[in-house]
C-alpha cells in the first residue's frame, strides 16, 4: 500500500508544482500569496497590511517566495519549487523538462519561446495544466519566468540554494544552552488586556533565535546569553501591532524598557488579511473558513502528511484548475514520478466534495471573512525557552531529526541530497551529501545513530539504507530489496535494535536485516500490509509497529522471541497511528491523524486514545507521538503550531506554543540527560527548534 507521501489517499504534496504543465502545488510555505488576490486593494488597505508583521517573521518571507531573494531569478527558483517542480521535473513523464526550454524554438502548442509567450502558458494554463492567472501576480511570473531563463532551472534537490539567513559560520556566537538568569523585562498592553502568554524574542547576529513568554503580570525573563547586540521583537504579534528593535545591548541580566503593545482592532475578530492569515496556523485557517464539518473533515482526512494546510489556502484557482490538482493529488501514485491509479473520469465523491470546497473558499472572487485567533498559552504553558537555529540551506523539505552521543542534531532532507549535523552550542552545521542514484529522486527520510557514532540514513525513493561516517564523512549505500516501483516510498521508517540491526514492516511481514548488506535474517508476518513506523523496546524483547499510512486502523506488537503477535484495530473508526515509540512501561505510543495520541497499552492488550485540550480540535492532527525515557509523550500538532506534553499518570496536558505558526514536526527526538527532558525536532519548513521546559 502506498504510503501518506506517496500521494495516493492524501492531497499528497499538494500544490506544490505545475507552473508550466500538467496540474498541482505542492509543499512548502504558509497562506496565498498577497499578490494573488483577484482584485488590487486601495493603498490604504496596502499600508495597513504591511504594519501586521515585521520583515523577520519567517513565515511571511515563506508565504511571499522571498526566502532566497526579494525579487528576480532568485526568488523565482522558490516559485518554481513550491509550484512547478511536481510536474516538470527530470524523473515525471507527465509534462516538459523545462531546463533547457530557452534553447528549443517553440513551446508545445508551437508558439515561439518568448518571455511574453512563457508568461501567458504560466497564466492561462492549458487542458492539463491550472491556470495562475488568479493565483500569481504579474511580478510572481516576471520572477519565475526570469529563474526559467536564467539557465539554472531546474529545482532537482541536487544542489540546494543557500540560505542568506543561516550566519552561524561567519559570525561566531555562542548558543546558550540554560534555562534562565538573562535580560528580563516587562510586556504591557495598551487597552488592559491579559498580558500572559506573548512570546518575545531576541535574534543573535548568528541568526538563532531565542523566545520566551510572559507571565500572569507580563514579566519575562531570557537565559544568560553572550554578551553583544541582538534584535529584540514580538514573534507572530497578532492580534498586536509588531514591535521590533534593532542593535539591543544585552550584558548578563540586562533590564529592558516596558514592551508596550497595542491590538491591530478593537476585538477579536482581525481584519481579513493575507499578512494576519501568515501568522495563523494551517488548523487555526481551516477553522476560519466557511464550509460544512464533512468538508473541513474531508479535507483533513486527504491532506493529513505531505504539506502543510497554508500551502493550499494561500492559492486562488477556478473550478477547473482545482479540479486538476485536487485529481492528480488523490489519483496518482507517486511523489515525482507520478502513475495514475483511478481513471480520470471515473466517480469520486470526496475528490468531488473538496474540488466544490476549495472553489467556494478559495476561488477568484472568494471573499474571506475576519480572522480569529485562539488564546495564547497560560500558566506552566507560558514556562519554557524555545529556540530555533537557521540551517545552511533552502528548499531542504525537513523530514527527521536525530541526536548523536555528542549533543549533535542531525536532519534528513526529504527531497533533496543533503544530510546535516548541527552543533547546538554554535549553530553551525556540517554538510553531508548522499550518493545519487541514476533514475530515482534524491531525499532522505529516518536516521538512527548507532552506539558507535555511525549514522544510518534511508531514502525512500531510492531504497537504499545509506552507512554515513561523520570521521570521514564516507558514505556506503545499501540496497534494500523491495517489489514496489521505482520512485514510490517504501523503505523509510526503520529502526536499529541494540545490535545493529535494521527492523522494517512492509508486503505483509516484519524483517530483521543486516545493514551492510540487505539480507532478511528474520521474518514474521503482519497483519496489515505494512507498517508506517517501527520501533523497539528498551530491553529489546519487543517489535512495535503502526497502522497504514493512509487512514489505517492497526497496531501491533511482535514478542521477538516466541514471534506472538499481538494485532489490535479501531474497527471502523480509522485512528492512522503513524509514528511513535515505546514507552518505558512496554507499551507504545503513536500520533494519530485523526488528532489523538494513540497508546497500545500491552498489559491491558487494548488501545487507549488521548484527546489534547487544544484549539482548534477537531483540525488538529499528529504525525507521530514520542514518550520519553521518564514516561511522559511529546508530539507537534502537525497543521497546528504547538508542542505538546502529556503525561500519563497525572492525565496532564502542557501546551507550549511555538512562535512561528507551524509545529510542522514528523520525528520529534528527546534528550532526558538534561532536566527538565530538552525537546528536538526539524520543522518542515526549514530550520531546526529547541523546546526547553522550565519545569
């Protein structure tokens, strides 16, 4: 069965390609694009907008393409990632390679290749292909057309563009690494209102940032950090106005002057608003919109992994081009290599339901309405440092993270050929590069870190288990055999017992496998076609795998020596535990697309779900759910942008909300050397966060 990424239930990687062919969007940043409104606003409204938010929010510079450059081929190579690669790359057979289109006389329909001609196939699209004339502004297709032209097209995830923020290497800085004891001051708003629960942030001339949150009386209080210049801001100020200093002096304990906040409108209800809609989490959007619950939940149940919800309501199309992408997302196999799976004109009510929902909510002359926030975090939720580092490069579509025996971080690029290693003390991160495999995408997904500091990476598009050794930075690749076609993900989601050897679930059995070779040592059924995660017990006596990626209903647990498999479902209620880990009690641990933490309890031998007390359920969901060594679970709302911590012998829930709108997190990793437990995970869209508890 294909998994969640591969696209076959979910709007996979929806809207993330088709400039110039055949249809779809795809992965990558957060809302609709300002331009792409269907009619100009008055240069009021224009000036309003631009004093929502300040330049350094991340997610508006992701929502804007602007994370390589403001304008020009650069941000054009952004442009083409996140709304062309899907369709025009060098592995898909369902439209033109695009890198050399300027050296070919004439485009498909025979026109000559022209700028104007290029810039009219982008916007009025064709019988296959959507049409961007109500979803890009004339300056989006100058952008694009221009990277087109420049003879550096096309994304292919073989070398990444850098990132102009990532500064770690050319200014030293030293990353704090406690808890408090820093800068203090106070947050005030200006009508009365509560001031608990604002982030404030300092942004190090290294380019890592450091938030933390008021208290009941506005105070806050930062670790002891180097001594120097730092901008000080408001992360996401909504429902506020930004504040934003440069070159703050921070010495020790420095004392700020009162933060003083005023609200953008007079209650709750914001003004309608690309820029507020940039700082709002792809749950909090889809609560915003109008439509039925069976729409909403039709949408969450077929877009619940590959990307995040802003990607699909930044964009605005006619029935018809969503028609497209909505088919090629739901009927098509396969992330870049696309194999049809369902004739086209065959009847689909839920691809049906959801091309008329998008049309209505995000059509040419849709009319949004005032925008809502939820309450900000209070009491031990307001408790914590959350730190996050820029990586070196862009466009990496961040899959897992893993800790090394040295405090490293290392990240997996789900869609391009590097791998990093990440000094959490400096910033600075060490490339790797996996060998390219003729005819397969580049992208890795899960990596382990042995006892003997040998990093174990696979790909899941290649098949191949990659032996990386950061001594030599050589790396060895492993076939793993597999029966599915090239390019679909299968292997991914493996795990190393405590003899090095890889576990993996999938065509209906549990394998044991060397590492250096592939060979199956072991093999126990399964009831399921396959499981999208594995993990082992701390004594290593027990398997544990998940259900299906795709709105499955099993769990299972294999006792390794008598090979008893315990198989337990939900019936119909389709739960999907997708990714998790044992606890240390011997039972396991999954985040549920359907927006619960999901434990297989092994003595009870039943499943228990755990509903968090978050806005906005039921649009919530999770990717994975990872206990820690003390017993407590900590999982990122996958479409929402808190991290959550749950545990289960007082029932407590503790919600710590990130400061930019995503917690867009599939492999969250735990360090319990540190106490309280120090919380790691790479966010989808492009950097790498810290969560330290203070409690």
């Amino acid at each position: 069965m294909p998994t969640q990424e591969s696209g076959n239930r979910g709007l996979s990687v929806i809207l993330r390609s088709f400039a110039l062919g055949v249809a779809l969007l795809i992965a990558g940043a957060a809302w609709f694009a300002i331009n792409a409104a269907p009619k100009p606003k008055p240069a009021a409204d224009a000036d309003k907008d631009k004093a929502a938010v300040d330049d350094l929010q991340r997610s508006l510079r992701l929502d804007t393409y602007r994370i390589e450059g403001d304008s020009g081929a650069a941000r054009g190579e952004v442009i083409y990632a996140f709304k062309c690669w899907m369709c025009h790359n060098k592995y898909t057979k369902s439209a033109p390679y695009l890198a050399d289109l300027y050296k070919r006389p004439t485009l498909v329909s025979g026109s000559p290749v022209t700028d104007d001609n290029v810039a009219a196939k982008i916007k009025d699209g064709g019988p296959l292909m959507p049409s961007n004339s109500h979803n890009l502004a004339d300056s989006d297709v100058a952008d694009l057309v221009a990277y087109i032209r420049s003879g550096n097209c096309c994304v292919e995830g073989e070398t990444p563009p850098m990132n102009p923020w990532y500064r770690a290497e050319t200014h030293k800085w030293t990353v704090q690494s406690g808890l408090t004891g820093g800068a203090t001051g106070m947050v005030k708003v200006k009508n009365g209102d509560s001031p608990e629960g604002v982030g404030v942030q300092l942004v190090a001339p290294n380019g890592v940032r450091t938030t933390v949150y008021t208290n009941g009386d506005g105070k806050f209080e930062f670790p002891r950090m180097q001594s120097g210049s730092y901008a000080l801001r408001i992360p996401s100020p909504a429902p506020f106005k930004p504040y934003v200093r440069d070159s703050v002096a921070i010495d020790g304990a420095t004392k700020f002057e009162d933060i003083v906040l005023e609200r953008v409108a007079p209650s709750d209800d914001l003004p309608a608003s690309a820029l507020f809609e940039s700082q709002l989490s792809g749950a909090e959007i889809l609560w915003n919109l109008p439509g039925s619950a069976e729409e909403k939940a039709m949408l969450q149940k077929n877009c619940s992994g590959c990307h995040s919800w802003q990607q699909i309501f930044r964009n605005r199309f006619d029935e018809r081009s969503w028609n497209l992408i909505v088919d090629r997302m739901m009927h098509f196999t396969g992330t870049a290599i696309a194999v049809r799976n369902k004739p086209m004109d065959a009847p689909d009510p839920e691809a049906a339901m959801l091309t008329k929902f998008l049309t209505r909510v995000r059509g040419p002359e849709s009319q949004d309405m005032p925008l809502r926030l939820f309450p900000r975090p209070r009491g031990e939720s307001t408790r914590v440092v959350v730190t996050e580092y820029e990586l070196p490069r862009n466009l990496l579509m961040l899959h897992d993270a893993a800790l090394d025996a040295q405090g490293n971080v290392w990240y997996t690029s789900h869609k391009t050929r590097y791998v990093g290693k990440l000094d959490p003390k400096t910033g600075i991160v060490t490339d790797y590069t996996i060998p390219l495999t003729p005819g397969s995408m580049p992208g890795t997904h899960h990596a382990v870190i042995d006892k003997n500091g040998i990093a174990w990476i696979s790909e899941n598009w290649a098949h191949q288990l990659n032996r990386l050794d950061p001594k030599t930075g050589d790396v060895k690749q492993v076939l793993i055999a597999s029966h599915t076609p090239i390019n679909a993900p299968s292997f991914g989601n493996f795990t190393l017992d405590s003899e090095g050897n890889v576990w993996d679930a999938r065509e209906n059995r549990i394998v044991k496998m060397d590492p250096n070779t592939g060979k199956v040592l072991q093999e126990w059924p399964l009831q399921a076609n396959s499981s999208y995660d594995n993990t082992i017990s701390y004594d290593g006596k027990y398997w544990g795998g998940s259900g299906p990626a795709n709105w499955g209903n099993t769990v299972e647990m294999l006792d390794i020596q008598t090979g008893k498999l315990l198989n337990l479902n939900s019936g119909a209620h389709m739960m999907t535990a997708k990714r998790g880990g044992f606890d240390p009690f011997g039972n396991t641990w999954w985040g549920g697309a359907d927006g619960s933490l999901i434990e297989l309890n092994a003595k009870a031998q039943r499943i228990d779900e755990y509903t968090p007390p978050i806005a906005p359920h039921p649009y919530t969901d999770f990717y994975e759910a990872m206990p820690d060594k003390n017993g407590e679970v900590w999982a990122g709302v996958l479409h929402g942008r808190q991290m959550l911590r749950y545990n289960p012998k007082t029932t407590q829930w503790t919600v710590y909300q990130m400061p930019e709108p995503y917690s867009y997190d599939r492999r969250t990793v735990i360090d319990t050397s540190t106490k309280p437990a120090t919380v790691w995970y790479v966010d989808y869209n492009g950097y790498l966060v810290r969560v330290q508890p203070l409690d």
